[in-house]
C-alpha cells in the first residue's frame, strides 16, 4: 500500500495525500522516506509548480509521529527518527515551490509541525491542531516550539503547549495561522483554487520571495531591507523578470519559463 498518494491537478499542482487513514496518518518511519521521495521528485519536475498536502479520510491530516514506533523502538530508532524528521521539516519549510497545507482534521505533533513549515495552511472547520507531546512526557521535536512561537507570539504557542490545547480551523484562522477556513467539503476546492492563483505567479519570484519570507524572521529590518533589494535587481535581469513586464506592457499574459 502506498503510504503518501501522489496525483497532479492542472497538469502543474501535485497533491500529495498521508494514506493512513486507519492510525490516522501517523507519520511513521516509511510513510515520512515515501513523503521525502515524493519531494525530492517534485522539486527537480519542472512541470510541477505548486505542491498541496493533505490527510486522507475525513478525521486526520496527521495525528503526529507514529507513537507505536516510539514504544517498539531503541533510544538509537528514536534518536535517528528526531533528526531525520528535523532535516525533512526544514526542507519542506526551505523548499522552492509553495506548498499549501490543506488541514482536514487532526493535525497533531509533527502533522501540526509540517503544517507549519508550509507556505499556506487551508483549514476545514473541524481541523484540531495541537503540540500534545506534554501529555507523553515529552516535548515536540521537529520545531513545533520554535515554530509556534515564531507565528502567533509566546502567550498562545503556551497556552498550546502547555495545556495540550488544540486550536480549531476557526481559531488557526483567527490567529492568522490559516489563510482560510471552510466546511471540509470544500477544503480541497479552496486549496486547488489558492493553488491556481500561485501559478500565475512567476516561479523564481516565489522561490526568492520565499527566501526572503524566512530570512526576515530572524534577520534585523536593515539586512532584510538590503536583501530584498538585491533579490528585486536579480529578478529584473532575468527572462521572467523581462517577459512579466513586456507582457504587462503589450496587454497579454506572461509565460514565465523559470529563468
Ligand atoms: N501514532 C500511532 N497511532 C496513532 C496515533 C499516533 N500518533 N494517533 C492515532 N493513532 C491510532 C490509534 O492508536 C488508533 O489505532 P487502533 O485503532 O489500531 O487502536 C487509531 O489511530 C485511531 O485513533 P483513536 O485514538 O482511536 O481515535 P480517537 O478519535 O479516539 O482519538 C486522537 C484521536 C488524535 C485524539 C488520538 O488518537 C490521539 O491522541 N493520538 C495521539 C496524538 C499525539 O499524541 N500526537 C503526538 C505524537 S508525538
């Protein structure tokens, strides 16, 4: 059985689906190489702008890291699965291309960690996302402190953590974690569509915009401020930045070729 199902919407948007629905989706040793393979594909396809994530079913987009592979494992399994999750949460959080988180339901521990190393977290009403590692004894492992803390301030990322509370679509939504909430439904309709406007945006500005998005959270104003200059003077010179600008100018569509 397939453990993450790969599929391409409009020819250039891939959803990739945790196909576990029965231990909702726990990310387990196998499900997280198939996940990575999946990335690491997409990113050399040049096919294939946008990526979507999802949960399969109806109840989980992922209900954290396999817990039953913690109790079965070593202290050295589990060493190993903390540093490999760590190294694929921050490719997908450095990735080239945009991915949309679409949440449709659980998104716990590291599911909540992945989701927040997406570009744009779409939630369904009935999304629960939440870092209850404290409730194991434990505490999350692949940024879900930093991370939290990073987005919506130290008084919430607490308040989660601390209590093992978890945020509702609505909630993620008002805290401005979700771009968007909607019935689950229609979550994959509000992901694709997001997804169709991302393609119309030229791929080497969302790459470098990206870029910037995540140098901006640690660096001082000013070393943002210059970055983003040199970023914008390198963007001009390219073909894309050439093509955006005559096309406007001649009232067409740009056909941006990633150069
Ligand atoms: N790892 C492994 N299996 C998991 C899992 C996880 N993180 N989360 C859920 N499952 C499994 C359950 O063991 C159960 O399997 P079983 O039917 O073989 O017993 C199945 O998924 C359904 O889960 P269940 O607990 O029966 O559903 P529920 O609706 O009663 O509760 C949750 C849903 C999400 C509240 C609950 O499953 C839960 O707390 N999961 C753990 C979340 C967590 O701590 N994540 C961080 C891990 S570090």
């Amino acid at each position: 059985m397939t453990l993450v199902e790969y599929e391409v919407k409009n020819d250039a948007i891939a959803v990739l689906t945790f196909n576990r629905p029965d231990k909702l989706n726990a990310l387990s040793t196998e499900l997280l190489q198939e996940f990575e393979s999946h990335l690491n594909r997409i990113e050399t396809d040049d096919s294939i702008r946008v990526v979507i994530i999802t949960g399969k079913g109806e109840k989980a987009f992922v209900a954290g890291a396999d817990i039953g592979e913690y109790a079965d494992g070593n202290a050295q399994a589990f060493i190993d699965y903390q540093f490999n999750s760590r190294r694929l949460f921050d490719y997908i959080e450095a990735y080239p291309k945009p991915i949309i988180a679409a949440i449709n339901g659980y998104a716990l521990g590291g599911g909540f960690e992945i989701a927040l190393c997406c570009d744009v977290l779409i939630a369904s009403t009935n999304a629960r996302m939440g870092l209850p590692e404290g409730l194991l004894g434990l505490c999350p492992g692949g940024g879900g402190t930093q991370r939290l803390t990073h987005a919506v301030g130290r008084y919430v990322a607490a308040d989660v953590l601390l209590s093992a509370r978890r945020l509702s679509g609505q909630r993620a939504y008002e805290l401005g974690l979700a771009a968007e909430v909607v019935e689950l439904p229609e979550l994959m309709d509000a992901a694709l569509k997001k997804a169709e406007y991302m393609l119309k945006v030229a791929p080497l500005s969302q790459k470098e915009m990206k870029r910037l998005i995540r140098i901006g959270m640690d660096a001082a104003l000013p070393t943002g401020l210059s970055l983003e200059q040199e970023v914008l003077f390198r963007l001009q010179s390219t073909e894309d930045g050439q093509e955006g600008i005559t096309a406007f100018v001649e009232k067409r569509d740009p056909q941006f070729k990633g150069r």
